[in-house]
C-alpha cells in the first residue's frame, strides 16, 4: 500500500520505474533496427522487391503517426481518439507485414499491437483490437488476392497461412484480455482493502505506529495527535524510545527485545509516553513484527491510550487499602506493612515499635456536636500523627477511634 502519512495507511516502499520498461519506449527503439534487419534480408531477396527508400519512408512515417496520435489521446483520452490510435497501429502493422511478401507468416505482429492496448486501455479492449486486427488482416489477404500487396507464397498457401495465424493471433488476444480481467480485479480487490483500512485507521482512536528496521519511526497514524498532541510529520523520524517516558525507557528496551526475540506479538507491554506538553499518558502497546512484508517493512506498533483506566485502577487500589475519611492506611495494609516492618527487623536486627491509640470520649463528640464535628476531629488527629513520622513508617486507622503507628528505629520526634 502506497499511501502517505495523511491518508492513514501503511506506507510501502516505492516503486522503481524502469524508463527501458515503457512498452511506448521500446515500440520506437525498435524501428531502427527492424528497418536495418528489412534492408539486410532485402539485399539477398528473402522479402517482396522494395527500394531501401521505400522502406525508409515507411519506417519514418510510422513513427511519427504514433507520436502524434499518442499526443493526441494524451490531451483528449476519448473513446474516439483511442480508437483512432488504434487503427493507426493496426495500419502500420499491416503496411510493413504486407509489404514484405510474407504477410500471413507475420501476422503475429498484431499481437504486440494488441498487447500493448490491452496493457494501457484495460481488459475490456481486447475485443475492439481484435476486431481492428481483423480488418488489417482482411485488408492483407485482399491485397494479395487481388494483386495490390506483394506475396512470396503461393495464393492458396497465403490464404490457407492467413486464416490460420488469424485463428492463433485471436486466441491470444483473447487471453491477454483475460488474464488483464484478472489483474484488474486482484487491483480493485486490493483497492478496496486499502480503501477500508484507510477509513479504519483514520477514524480510530488507537494510534498505529511503523518502525523500521534501524529503530526510527517511518509512519504513524494521524490518532497520534490526540495521543501526543504531535501532528504525524513532527514523530516521522524519530527513535522509538524517544516518545517513551525515561524511566520507562530501559525496562521497555529490554522488553521489547525479549518480546521479538521470541516472536511474542500477543501480549500487549504497558508503559508510559510523554506528551508534546510534557504531560504524561499511560499506554498499552501491541507489537507485531512485520519487516518481512515489503508493504510493511517494520514492526507495526498499535498504541492504546489506556490513562483513564490506570487512574480508575489505581482509585480503586487505593481505596481498598486505605481509609476513605482519612486517607491513612486500613486495616489490610497496616497488616501487611506490620508483616514486612518483622521481617525487617529480624534480618536488620533493628528495634520496631507498634503504637494503638483511641481518642477518649469520642463519642461524646459525635453526640454533642454532631458526626460532622467527629470526622473533622479524626481528620485532624490523622494529620498531626502523619506529622510525627518519617515516610518510611506507618500511621493507620483501624476504625472508629483507633490509631495504629508502626514504627522502625527511632523514628518518632516529640510533638508539639
């Protein structure tokens, strides 16, 4: 698929046009050196008797018809011009196959006519080059008959050599018509997949990411701006860690590695990419290693900005290990952090400390002044025992009134 960056398709590498290749270009190189074969093969009479001017006359006006009919149905590409340059063509074939003397042994040359405008013009031309190569044959045939063209071969032999060739010469004609049927379907088939997955990465909000090879970003899908607010040619360029977070740089490499190593595309990998802004989205990324597709030529990394559902997860993370009034640590995690605070201090040798605390009368708070009132009491007590520790050590809520602090070493300072 040769589509740019705009379009929102994979890009392919492009197609090298060879100039020797044009099928016009090499029609023109050949009348030279057909003319010299002509006057060579004259010289020891194996064709109809011709002066070399004759032969020079006809070689030149060939040419120069072609590259005025080609002019023309390149500045009007009607149904009418094409079928004035066809008959052009056909007309040339016949002057030279029929002026040589053996034009039913020759007739063969219009397949080459009939090629050239199946390739250019479609499948579907096939019959009208067809019927055109008939009427030059036809016209042939009767000038030998009635003595107006030249022949080397008897009248029967001519006859009997042109009916057959014309029988031959159909049936190629038929089947380039076929196989260019086939060709032109395979290309709308084509056509219409690209077409499909054009609209499909466009309008998707996944963004679709091609790495080449040497680790550079060669194609990326216009999502990319919703993702890194970047528009698609300022990421084209880039290496593939260069978007990613830097802390997150060296695990990915090592991941990514592992992960193509063993030719794992499944699995997606989590990381996180740093946005035009310099904020921050979580992204989850599937890697599909497709360097052997010459449509390709890359790895296709399809991005998923997954930042809601981190955050969402680690909501909810948090509220199932900490108290929602405070904020301090629950019961489960305090339990948890109690675990690792001995296991530490068996392997450290180091003393622990593990505090409980109520708050006397608080339920005359709440009856007098009102939970409102009791909550806030709780919220500040929390403060002020958060306050009196390092990060390392814990201060949790086990309910109602009840404090616990964890503490490592000589962590706690008197208050105030």
């Amino acid at each position: 698929m040769d589509l740019a960056p705009e379009t929102g398709a994979l890009p392919s590498a492009p197609a090298r046009r060879r100039p020797w290749a044009d099928p016009r270009l090499i029609q023109y190189l050949m009348g030279p050196p057909a003319l010299l074969t002509l006057l060579a093969i004259g010289h020891f009479d194996l064709i109809a008797r011709r002066s070399a001017w004759e032969w020079v006359a006809v070689f030149a006006a060939i040419p120069s018809l072609s590259l005025l009919v080609d002019e023309l149905r390149n500045r009007h590409p009607t149904r009418l011009v094409a079928g004035v340059r066809l008959g052009v063509h056909v007309a040339a074939v016949t002057t030279v196959i029929y002026l040589s003397g053996w034009g039913p042994v020759l007739v063969g040359g219009f397949a080459f006519v009939a090629l050239g405008h199946v390739n250019e013009e479609g499948s579907q031309v096939w019959r009208r080059t067809a019927g055109y190569s008939l009427v030059g044959i036809a016209v042939g045939q009767v000038g030998i008959a009635e003595g107006w063209l030249p022949s080397l071969l008897s009248f029967d032999r001519a006859e009997a050599l042109g009916v057959m060739s014309t029988f031959v010469l159909l049936f190629v004609i038929r089947m380039a018509g076929a196989t260019m049927a086939e060709k032109e379907a395979a290309e709308a088939s084509t056509a219409a997949s690209e077409e499909r997955f054009r609209s499909l990465v466009q309008h998707s909000s996944d963004t679709t990411i091609v790495v080449g090879p040497d680790r550079t970003i060669t194609w990326v899908s216009p999502a990319v701006e919703s993702l890194l607010g970047m528009a698609p040619e300022d990421v084209v360029g880039r290496g593939d860690l260069e978007l990613v977070h830097v802390d997150d740089r060296e695990s990915m490499a090592s991941q990514l590695g592992a992960r193509l190593a063993a030719r794992d595309d499944a699995e997606p990998a989590q990381f996180r990419m740093v946005r035009a802004d310099g904020t921050t989205r979580h992204v989850e990324a599937v890697i599909t290693d497709l360097r052997s597709q010459p449509s390709v030529g890359g790895y296709v990394v399809n991005v998923r900005d997954i930042t809601d559902r981190k955050e969402a997860e680690d909501q909810l993370a948090h509220q199932a290990l900490h108290d929602p009034l405070t904020g301090l640590p629950n019961r489960t995690l305090i339990m948890d952090r109690a675990q690792q605070m001995l296991v530490r201090a068996q392997r450290e040798r180091h003393p622990v400390a593990a505090f409980f605390l109520d708050l006397d009368n608080f339920k005359d708070i709440n009856d007098s002044l009102g939970h409102e009132a009791g909550d806030r009491v709780l919220q500040a007590v929390a403060g002020r025992l958060s306050g009196m520790l390092r990060a390392s050590d814990t201060v949790g809520r086990l309910g109602g009134d009840e404090f616990v602090v964890l503490a490592e070493g000589f962590s706690l300072v008197p208050g105030p």
